[in-house]
C-alpha cells in the first residue's frame, strides 16, 4: 500500500487526540545538474510527540515512514529509560519479534508492515510505561538522511485519583476555628482539591479559605448554621473521586465535660483502692503483730512482784508461824519441859490445841483428827521439803485448806 499525498488519517480517527495528518511526502526525485539522477529518500514520520493515556487504557503510538523501494523494511522500536534504551519490539524479514520485557503481553504493530503504517499499541496501560519510545527504519537499496529514519514519541500514563480522605482537625464549638482536610494518596498528575457544603445549604468555598493544592478549607467564629455536610472532590486529568465528612458544631465542649467526667471518676476510683488497700494492710500488720507477740516467750521479762498485802502476814498468821517456828526448831523429846507454857500448836488444820502438859507428861497426840469418825493418817513431810522456819524466813505465807468430805463437800 503506497502513502497518497492526499490527508491521511492513522489511528482511531481524526476525533482521537493525536489524530494527525501525514505530512506530503518529499519529492521522489531530485535532479542533480544536467543528468537528472534520481535518488530515493527513506524518512520516518510520527503523528504527535506526545502521546496521553489513562492508566488501565490502551495507548497507540502513530508513526509511519515514505520509501519507494519494494524491499521488507527492518523496523526496530526502543523504549530509552534508565539506565540505557532497550529494545521491545521489532520486524525482521517478515517476521515480529517482541522482546522479553514487561510490555511482551501488551504491545504488538497496529497494522501490516506493507502498508508502511509502524504504529504501536500497549494495552492496559500502566504508571510505569510512561517514557520516550523511539522507532526506526531501514530498507535496501534506500538513501537515508542522517537522523530522519527515526521518530520519537513521549508516552505519558495518566492515573486518576484515589478516594481521599477527609478529616477535622479542631473541636468544632461555637465560635472556634477548625480546618478540614482532604487527601490523595495516588494521581499523575497531583490532583486538585475542591470543598463545597451539600444542600440544602449548597456553598462554593474560594482562596484564601480554601487551598486547593493541600486540600485544606478554614472555617472560622463557628455558628450552630455552619453545621452540615461537606464534600471534597480530588480531580486531575485521568478523573476525580469525592469523600465526605459531617460537622457537627456544638454550643459547649461536650467531649470536654465527658472526658473531665470520666477522668474524675477515674480518679476517685483510684482514691478508694488506695485506701482500701492501706486500711487493709494496717489491720493485717496489727494481726501479725499481736499473734507474734503472743508467741514469743521474752527472756528479759520481770517477774511480776508480790503485792504489799500479801507480803505482810496478818496478826493472827504471825503468831502462829512464831509458834510453828519454835516447836520446829527446839527439837526436844517428848517429855521435856516447854519454853513457855504459852506457846500453842497450830495443828494441821490450824486449830488451836493449848500448852502441852507440865510434869514430864506425855505431849497430846498430834494425829489429824477425824473426819466423820474416820480418823485421818499421818503424812510424813516429803523428802527434801524445807523446815517451816525456813519457809518463815523466806516469807512463805501458809495457806489454810478446808478438809473435804468423802463426797466431797467442805467440812
């Protein structure tokens, strides 16, 4: 198929962006001096320099070459990224070749060779396509002008916004100041940001309120009016997405007053363990204490003192001990003469018996006396006990033990 100098059309049509017409082919002919030597010229055309596409879409990258030789054309297309130019695709004695690159899947020649149309399509378009891809073209027996056998076109991949995010940064009370915030984390180019409060209140917001590269709006004084819907729409020229955000203005710091409330809570809470703890605490260390305490046999300890009443025996006590004291020491047989004849016996029961007999007279028996007509046997002091007069002078004080009945009760 040969080129006509008439308007050619390549692509999707004359409505596509980069619809181009193809430039008037150079003169078939030139004529040098008288001869008229024809020489045939090989030069490569491309329908835009710069070429747009949406991520995701399909892009085509137009460019033809004029030649008037009917032998298969060696075509070669290169992608220049760093760090050097690679090759992706090409045609060599009638054959395609796609090269192992990451394009392989999605790009291929739009139409036949023959029909000197070298245009290239990638489908499903990504970020990372973007870049300078170049074209070139050699065929036997043609004259090339140096650089015009090859074209260059600027392959740009849009990518439309992501949804964005909105946010308030402030506490929104009447008459405060917040700022509403709204971003993109994805878009080539950067989008644009644009806030508008929905009905049906609707308000368009300008600079210096808004800022539509950061994205932010001011609102200052609020009022209880201001309260509503507001929407911010991130947009470029891959597309635009749209978020969303409620203000809700309120007369007093309400989360204010609820955080003071729990944290006070919070507080009094904390208060009454503490004390708990400390009261529960003291009361066991007083329990340990005293059960020590009671346990513990102190060596130190001062033996408890004998009180003055007792030391000192009663009248009555101090005659009889006296008496005790002289029996028990003098020692005499029986028969001997007495002392003095007042001096008396305190029997075993502590009754007063009378002097003993003068004249050698066989001292009254000593024997207990009876107890409901049984008499009672003698009992011998144990072996080691002391004298009473040693008990006197130790201040032993005697006790009195009323005798006891057979059955057991008090005589």
């Amino acid at each position: 198929m040969q080129l006509s100098p008439e308007v050619t059309e390549w692509g999707r049509g004359a409505g596509h962006p980069w619809a181009t017409k193809a430039p008037s082919p150079l003169p078939a002919f030139e004529t040098e001096g008288e001869q008229g030597v024809s020489l045939a010229v090989l030069e490569v055309h491309v329908g835009t320099s710069l070429v747009f596409s949406v991520e995701g879409q399909q892009a085509v990258l137009p460019a033809w070459y004029t030649s008037h030789s009917q032998n298969k054309p060696y075509v070669s297309w290169m992608l220049n990224k760093n760090p050097s130019p690679s090759q992706i695709l090409s045609y060599l004695g009638g054959k395609v070749k796609v090269e192992e690159t990451e394009l392989k899947p999605r790009i291929g020649f739009l139409y036949d060779i023959f029909s000197h149309n070298i245009s290239v399509f990638i489908n499903a378009t990504r970020e990372q396509d973007s870049g300078q891809y170049m074209c070139s073209v050699n065929v036997e027996d043609d004259t090339i002008r140096l650089d015009k056998n090859i074209g260059v076109i600027n392959l740009t991949v849009l990518v439309p916004p992501a949804v964005p995010t909105c946010r308030l940064h402030g506490s929104a009370v009447v008459g405060a100041n917040v700022t509403l915030i709204c971003s993109s984390n994805k878009g080539k180019p950067s989008p644009m940001y644009q806030w508008q409060r929905e009905p049906p209140t609707l308000q368009v917001f300008f600079p210096p309120a808004q800022d539509r590269a950061r994205g932010t709006l001011k609102l200052t004084n609020l009022t209880l009016e201001m309260s509503g819907v507001y929407v911010c729409r991130a947009e470029n020229q891959a597309g635009s997405k749209n978020c969303s955000i409620v203000l809700e203005v309120h007369s007093t710091n309400t989360k204010a007053v609820i955080a003071a409330a729990v944290l006070g809570s919070l507080g009094a809470l904390a208060t009454i363990i503490f004390f708990a703890q400390k009261i529960v605490g003291y009361r066991r260390k007083k329990r340990d204490s005293q059960e020590e305490g009671a346990n513990e046999i102190k060596e130190d300890a001062v033996a408890p003192k004998t009180p003055t009443w007792a030391r000192r025996p009663a009248p009555d006590t101090m005659s009889k001990t006296s008496t005790l004291s002289s029996i028990a020491g003098g020692r005499q047989p029986y028969g001997a003469r007495a002392p003095s004849d007042t001096a008396s016996i305190l029997t075993s029961t502590g009754s007063y018996r009378g002097p003993p007999p003068r004249g050698g007279a066989r001292p009254p028996s000593l024997s207990p006396p009876a107890v409901n007509g049984t008499p009672r046997r003698r009992q011998d002091p144990p072996a080691g006990s002391l004298p009473p007069s040693s008990l006197a002078r130790a201040g032993a004080v005697p006790v009195m033990v009323p005798a006891q009945s057979r059955a057991g009760s008090l005589v």
